[in-house]
C-alpha cells in the first residue's frame, strides 16, 4: 500500500488567488539547496530507539500491522457507508516517529513509519501550542486494493499519538482546515455533499461526533472549547453549542476575511479592506473587536500564541492576488479587553509573496517568503531583533512552516520529486536554542 498523509482537497477560504496555495501546489516551498545530510542517532516517538527503524507496539506486532489489527479499532457511526474507526488506546497503538539526526540542532522523520512510499500534505495539516505542548495534526490516506484515511494528532516534545481515526469506507477523511487542528472530517467520495464533524476535546481526550451532517463547506478554525469556520470570505460563524453541528454569523465584512487562528478561547482573522486591513479577534466575551488596523498595510498571514499576535503587512496594487510591492512583519501583545495592540515593527522582508501559515511561540516568528525563484524559511526572534533564513538541508528539496513550540521550529519537507506538489514526505524539527547553527542572520 502506499500511504499518503493528506488530501489536497481546497475548500471555501482554504485557498486564496496567487499565493501558489492551491491543490497542485499545495503551497510548497522551493528554492533549497544542498546542505549535506548528517548521520547520527534515531530516536522513536522522541526516545532513543538505537536504531533508525521504527519500534514495534506495545504487543511485539510488526510496524504495519497496528493499521490493520481488528482489536486495535472500535467502529463509530459517522455516515452511511462511510467505515470510521477510532484507536482504542492511540499512545499504545502508534509505533512512534523515527527521528535521525540531520544536522547541528536538527531531527527529521518520515511522515509514517512503514515500508513503501510515504508522502503527506500540508493542506491537512495543523497545529498548535495546548498547554504548552505543541499539538501537530496530520492526515493520512493509503492506497492499494482500497484506500485508507488515518488522521492522527501528535503531542511534541515526545510524538505520542492524541487521538488515531481511520477510515476505510468509500468515504474521505481529513483535517478540517489549517487552523482547526481538533477538528476533522468524513465526507463520502459521490452523491449529495455532506460532511460529519468531529472534535477532539484536549483537554478531556475525548472525541466527540457532532450531529447532524453539515452541508456548507467553510475554513474551518477551533479554539478552546469550541469550533467555527469562515463561510464565503466574509462570514465569521461560530458553534453556539460545541457539541452541535450548526454555526451562526458572529462578523461579516465587505471587504474578505482569510486565515483564522486561535490560541486558547481567542480567535482571529485576517480582514482586508479596500485599502488597508485589520487584524480581527473574537471571543466568547468580548466577540468581535480590532486588534490591529492599518490603512498602509494589509495583513496576509497572521498566527497567534497565548501572549502575541503576529502578522505579515503587505502593500502593493496586487496584494489581494498575493503579490506585494512591500512585506514587514508586524506583532503585538496581547492586550487587555477592550484595548487595541501596541503594534511592534518588525523587520522588511524582501519578499513579493507568501505560502502556507504563520507560526508564533515564545520569542519566534516564523513563515515562508517567496521571490520569482523560490521560497525560504524566515524565523525572526522579537526579543533580539534578530531575522533569520533556515538554510537548505537537502539539494532539490522544499521545506515549509507547519508549526512551533517553545523550544522547536517544524517543518514539512517534500523531497525532490514531490517539489510543486500538494504533497510532503519528512517532517523536520529544529532546536530554536541551535538558531545560529541552522539559520542564517540577515
């Protein structure tokens, strides 16, 4: 069987005009170059395994048989024909990730530890810092005689499975959107549109299926406690009841609204106006409120920890078809209720677009910026007004942001052949406390 991590299925406010985030492309990220591969130790799941293979479980199975073993799964009803399980005891049952060293302060593993091809996507991929843990969501599908879809959810440091759903039926499985990381999808292949949602409460592990089916497909986001999507580019929606599937307009807009992200109960969006935009919050108790408004950039990538916002500033004629005359990375701390950012400047980028998310955790910034021949990684520590750009690991490869902890930059990492499509086959971790070692100050 081959196993693909994600779908590359774009959806209303999963994709926006010229910023090369579309299924074919999936917003990967070009232009590396050859920096050597180092050999070194494997580590399994983030413990030493003394080998660069992956361990078997807990019951002595081989690596591969945990996605089929009967006594592994309980089936859940989700739609018709549709064939969703879900993993009894996913920390037991997920053979860990097989980490080797790849250079100074780097670790990188395939996206699945099995034989045969690997791949994944970064349209189904998610993450963020829970209680201070980094929770990185992935979506898996295998073909062969039938397709397979395994969606999981990973804590890092230590890559222990959260929660594990597979699906076998003629059905598709995926992570709702890049901001909704515990929030996932069936929906069948033919007939009628229709989606079941379902939500992965962290803070009691428990996986909730929300009832009844949905039929508008929207970008979807979740925070703590909750769940909501943006519809159409100019409907905030949010669930009133998480436990229900129906959502109801908290914001609309005439101008459009891209990127939703949250942190804790706090949500925010990109808003962008004739000329300018805002960086827009909601919460359970404030609800809609700017954070940040500019009428000399417009906002087009945004992320949030527990203490900051963070956003790419772009200027230019074509900056709503994802080219820019100018990019400066904009931030702020979180302010009181009722307050607007004290916005801090950041550095220029010398940039004309950008792909995939915006990550911020502790002191970093990190995204992709992209020029006519390629894409980089650019991290930028606030606190030291220092800009960096990861340098290449391997010759031929595309590297792109998916997330960041305290303490690790990750990355999604397509080898060679995938180069330009929706697909990636490594992911890549960095110690932040290495920066010096795996980057370069601009």
């Amino acid at each position: 069987a081959v196993l693909v991590m994600g779908i590359g299925l774009v959806g209303p406010g999963c994709d926006r005009k010229g910023n090369g985030e579309t299924a074919s492309s999936g917003g990967a990220v070009a232009g590396h170059s050859d920096a050597g591969d180092a050999a070194g130790t494997a580590a399994s799941g983030g413990k030493p395994s003394g080998a660069g293979t992956a361990e078997a479980g807990a019951a002595g199975k081989p690596p591969t048989d945990w996605l089929s073993d009967p006594e592994a799964w309980t089936p859940v009803e989700t739609l018709a024909k549709c064939s969703t399980k879900v993993a009894r005891d996913p920390k037991t049952l997920w053979p860990g990730f097989v980490w080797t060293a790849c250079g100074a302060g780097c670790q990188e593993a395939r996206v699945l530890p099995v034989d045969g091809a690997v791949f994944a996507a970064t349209l189904g991929t998610a993450a963020r810092v829970v209680d201070g843990t980094l929770q990185l969501s992935l979506s898996l599908r295998s073909e062969g005689e039938h397709t397979r879809y395994l969606l999981g959810t990973y804590s890092f440091g230590d890559g222990s499975a959260s929660v594990l759903v597979s699906e076998e039926g003629p059905c598709i499985a995926q992570v709702a959107g890049r901001g909704a990381p515990a929030s996932l999808r069936i929906m069948p292949r033919q007939g009628d549109f229709q989606y079941r949602l379902g939500f992965f409460d962290f803070s009691h592990a428990a996986l909730s299926w929300l009832s009844p089916p949905l039929t508008s497909l929207v970008d979807a986001f979740d925070f703590r406690g909750g769940w909501g999507g943006v519809a159409s580019f100019r409907d905030l929606m949010v669930a009133a009841d998480p436990t229900v599937a129906a959502m109801s307009s908290v914001y609309k807009t005439q101008g459009l609204i891209f990127y939703p992200t949250s942190n804790q109960d706090l949500v925010a969006v990109t808003e962008e106006r004739d000329k300018g935009g805002t960086v827009l919050g909601w919460d359970p108790k404030q609800g809609s409120f700017p954070l940040a408004s500019s009428d000399k950039w417009t906002p087009v990538r945004l992320g949030l920890s527990a203490e900051r916002a963070a956003w790419l500033g772009a200027t230019g004629p074509q900056v709503s078809d994802g080219r820019y005359d100018s990019a400066r990375i904009y931030s702020c701390k979180l302010p009181a209720a009722g307050d607007e950012c004290q916005v801090d400047t950041g550095p220029a980028l010398s940039i004309t677009t950008s792909s995939g998310v915006l990550s911020t955790e502790g002191r970093f910034i990190a995204l992709n910026g992209c020029v006519s021949d390629g894409c980089s990684v650019y991290l930028y520590d606030f606190s030291a007004d220092a800009l960096y750009r990861v340098n290449p690991l391997h010759a031929g490869h595309a590297s792109e942001v998916i997330g960041l902890s305290a303490d690790e930059l990750f990355l999604a990492d397509a080898s060679e052949p995938l180069v330009g499509t929706p697909d990636f086959d490594s992911l890549v971790r960095l110690s932040l406390s290495r920066v010096d070692d795996f980057a370069t100050r601009l």
